[in-house]
C-alpha cells in the first residue's frame, strides 16, 4: 500500500469509533528469520523495530492502550539459547527506548510475573516505569512472563487469602471486583484484538479481558506488519456491530 493510500485509509477511519485499547499477539519472528535465511533471533530483533513504529502508529491516532504480548509463561519451554536471546533483547529495549517513549509521552505499564525476570531486566523494568509513570499518553502496557490462566489463578489466590484474613466477603465478589485482581487492573478491556502470521488461536493471552473484543488476523508476519496493517484492522472493527449479548437497537 502506497504513502497516498494509507492517508487515504486514515481519512476513512471514523474517529467517534475508535477503539480505546488494542492488544497484539507479535507473532511469526521466527518464521519470518526463516523465510529470509535469518537465525530465529533476527526476526525478534526486526519484531521490536516493528513494535516501534507501532507504538508511534498509535500514539498518532489517539488509541489509550496498546498491549502486547512480548514474552508468555509458556516461552520458557524454548531452546535457552533463543531464551537467553531474548532476555537481552528485552534489556535492550527498555535501556535504549525508555527515553523516546517518555518524549514521545508514552506511559510503560508491565502485565505478568515481571518481577520474576533476571534481576537486571526487573531492574531495569522498574525504572521504565518509574520514569514514564506520569505520562498522558498512549499507555503501553507490555505482557511480560504472562500467561491467562495464570493471571486468572494469580487473582483467585489474592481473592482467597483476603477472604480468609477477613479482608474481603465472600459475597461481595463479583466481576467487577474479580478485575481488580488482575494485571491489567485499571485498563479497559481491550476493543480489538490483532493477531499476525496466520495463526488462528489466541494462545492463552488476556483470556478474561478479551471476552467481547472484535478479532483480527492477518498472514502478514509481525517483522512486516506495517501501520497500513493497522489501518486496515481498525477500519475493519469500524464497520463490525458490538452489541455485547445483546440484540440491535
């Protein structure tokens, strides 16, 4: 898609339906280093260029939250050298972009076990965080060392130590409560869910906020997802009908 085209594209977005929160699944580095002879690792470096541009894709047009799934709890089971790999380029990112997000008024939120990560990378998470904390603009909330399921059991065992120290009635627990349990507590649920590379599953990722989000695939490889991509999946949620169980008016 051309410059003229994409511009195009932007004009046609309606900006009374855009989606406050966008969560991606970055997927098909791997497959992308294949297809162009590369080791797997390159694809996840050429991965973070993308989320780059991503990042200032939406800053651009107004969307609140941005989440993406940057390491599940599930990635542990890969070769350790693809794992070390990663780790360094997680403390690469947050080292050499803290400061171009904080510029750029990006605010760094982390979802998942985070703190469970080589100290170096915690610490350098925590000063991510620390720095852009109270920034008003598009907030970056990274999935790190996260899992669904987890999630959810992580908030069923805060919900019963509180019940059990007297903190908490059983019977006041409700959905709204449970939410405050989670990681993403205090973001909204996200409107649309993007998944790159083919791939036609959701892989344990946000599996209570993404109830009643509208989904998006593309074969297009996360290295080559581009801000046309993005245009086209929010037009394409633009033109859907959410009526979340309920019937049209």
């Amino acid at each position: 898609m051309s410059v003229k085209e994409t511009l195009n594209n932007i004009k046609k977005l309606s900006p009374d339906k855009m989606p406050q929160h966008i969560a991606i699944i970055m997927d098909g580095n791997g497959r992308w280093a294949q297809k162009n002879g590369l080791p797997r690792i390159a694809g996840h470096w050429a991965g973070a260029e993308t989320l780059k541009s991503i990042v200032e894709s939406c800053s651009k047009l107004k969307i609140k939250v941005l989440t993406v799934f940057a390491f599940s709890t599930e990635n542990w089971k890969r070769p350790i050298e693809e794992v070390s790999s990663l780790m360094n380029l997680l403390l690469y990112y947050f080292k050499k972009e803290v400061d171009a997000l904080h510029k750029n008024n990006v605010k760094i939120v982390i979802s998942g076990n985070w703190e469970e990560l080589p100290e170096k990378i915690a610490d350098q998470i925590r000063k991510s965080m620390t720095k852009t904390q109270n920034n008003s603009g598009l907030i970056l909330n990274i999935a790190l060392n996260y899992g669904g399921r987890s999630e959810i059991l992580f908030a069923c065992k805060n919900i019963c130590t509180d019940v059990l120290n007297g903190d908490l009635c059983i019977d006041k627990i409700d959905e709204k409560l449970f939410e405050q349990y989670l990681y993403t507590y205090g973001l909204p649920d996200p409107d649309l869910l993007i998944r790159p590379s083919g791939e036609l599953r959701i892989s344990n990722f946000l599996l209570w906020q993404i109830a009643y989000s509208e989904l998006w695939f593309t074969q297009t490889y996360w290295p080559d997802f581009k801000e046309e991509d993005l245009i086209c999946a929010i037009y394409d949620y633009q033109t859907r009908e959410r009526r979340f169980g309920g019937l049209k008016k």
